[in-house]
C-alpha cells in the first residue's frame, strides 16, 4: 500500500484564476520608485540590490507603466518625503522610522526623495500628497483620488515588498478594493524575505500576481 501511494503522482497545482481588468476602473499605484532606493548613489540603494537583480524589479516596473499607460488605467504614483530635521517622526521612533530618521532619508527637496527618471511621472499622472509612514492610506489623499476615480482595481509594486507595499495592501483590501501584487516589481532588503512574504502574506490580502499576467489582463 505505501509503495503505490509512493507511486501515485502529485495532484496537479490550482492554476491562478484568470484576471480581466477594466482600464477604466483600475489604478497602478506606484509605491516610493524614488532614488533612495532604486539608483546608485541612494542611501538604501546597496541594501534593496540584491532584490532588484534577483526579481528584474525595475525593467518589469518600467514595463508596466508603459502598459498601464498605453491603456490608459489610472496611474498614480506614492512617495514618502520628511522635511528636513525628519520632525514628522517621533523623537523616540524605533523599527524601520528609526533607520529613516536617523539616516535622513527621503529628505523632500533633495535628489534622493525624488522618483527615479525610469518612473517618472508625466504631467497628467497624479501624485499621492503626504506619505510621511508606512502605508500609502493612511496620512495621504489616496483613498480620495481612487473614489473619485470610481476606481475598483488596485494594481500595487514598489517599496518595501514587506512594509510599505504590504501595509498599502492591507488597507486596499480592508477598503474594498480588488487588489493585486506584482511580485516582480517589488524590492525589499533581503531577497529571501521578500519571497517569504510572497509566500505567506500577499495571498490573504491581494491576488499575488507578475507583470506578465497583469500586462495580458488589461484590455487595451
């Protein structure tokens, strides 16, 4: 008997339901593509490297904004900045604000703030106001852009994959809204914890999905 269940082959994986989007009522949030952290030369650029080369991060980003763009989805792009002196931070601050404060990171005005030229937004693409924490919802006007918008589908990549990207996610999906992950258009500091939350994670709050799949899902 356990030689033919030793026998017997693996079920087949469930195959990824299909994704159809509607331009109309879609947005591409684009999550702190900023050169802090995607170009040489930003503060955490060396931490998020080895991600970027291990998923293709910022040629598949740049795929996509091209795609969400040609169809004409709702793009809208989600920085952080500080003032300087980071006073928008506690003076007390640990975990990840504490790395930013003490850093001087994504200080507004400065190079290292601004989103990189392979993402840079054009003059009718909006940009989120007020990202000083971690989730793209909460001290911003998002949530407004998006309602006005009558917007349904939330298609999210960025930075971190674990953090800010996951802390947006949770919101969207709290909200309402139909949300999708690009697993390959995000970056995080470690690329083993980045797959990890891939794994564990991205499923219980979006549909985990690559640039391919949503690329072929957008009716252009």
């Amino acid at each position: 008997m356990m030689a033919d269940d030793e026998n017997k082959e693996a079920p087949p994986a469930p195959e990824e339901p299909a994704i159809s989007l509607e331009p109309s009522k879609t947005a591409f949030v684009f999550i702190e593509f900023q050169n802090e952290f995607t170009s040489e030369g930003g503060k955490l650029f060396p931490a998020v490297e080895p991600s970027l080369k291990r998923f293709g991060t910022m040629e598949n980003a740049a795929k996509v904004l091209a795609k969400a763009r040609e169809a004409q989805c709702t793009v809208i792009h989600c920085p952080i900045e500080f003032e300087k002196g980071h006073n928008e931070i506690s003076d007390r601050p640990y975990g990840i604000l504490k790395g930013v404060k003490d850093g001087e990171a994504f200080t507004a005005g400065t190079w290292n703030a601004k989103i990189c030229e392979s993402m840079k937004p054009t003059e009718n693409e909006i940009v989120v106001k007020g990202k000083s924490g971690l989730c793209g919802f909460a001290s911003t006007n998002l949530d407004f852009l998006l309602r006005q918008r009558k917007i349904e589908n939330v298609v999210l990549s960025g930075f971190l994959a674990n953090c800010c990207v996951e802390s947006t996610m949770r919101s969207a999906y709290e909200l309402g809204y139909n949300v999708y992950t690009l697993k390959d258009c995000c970056g995080a500091t470690d690329a083993d914890g980045q797959e990890a939350c891939f794994k564990y994670n991205f499923g219980m709050f979006s549909f985990p999905t690559t640039s391919d799949v949503i690329m072929k899902s957008i009716a252009a």
